[in-house]
C-alpha cells in the first residue's frame, strides 16, 4: 500500500489538471518517478546507484525541466 499510495494521489491530482496539460504533467511525472526509483534502490534495497544510474537521472530530470518550463503554445 505504501507504494501505491503516491501513484494513486498522483491519478487524482491528474484529474484536476486542465486537459491540455495533463499530459505534460504525465510526461514531466516520468522524470520524477526515475529518480524516486534510484533513491528507494539506494535508502530500502542498499543497491547504491553507479555513474550511468545518475547520469540516466540527469538526463530525465533535465527532460522534466524542458518539459514543465518549456515555451509552449496553446
């Protein structure tokens, strides 16, 4: 239940989010969910991430970012 909780919090706030953007609000939770992943390795499984496990969080993370503060037309 503990991890189910996030993605079921996520699925509603998604609900409120104007339909034209909800699914770059999907998209920009990919990035988060990458990262989220590597630190519970790290923290719950001891599995310490190695340098293409940042650098793969990097590049999503940077995707988040242009995804979420990118100029858009609407």
């Amino acid at each position: 239940m503990l991890g189910s909780s996030p993605l079921i919090i996520f699925a509603v706030a998604l609900t409120k989010v104007d339909a034209s953007n909800a699914g770059r609000v999907y998209a920009a939770y990919g990035g988060i969910y990458i990262f989220s992943s590597v630190v519970w390795l790290w923290l719950t499984e001891g599995v310490k991430p190695d340098q293409w496990d940042l650098l793969g969080v990097t590049i999503s993370l940077i995707g988040t970012a242009v995804i979420l503060f990118g100029s858009h037309r609407l």
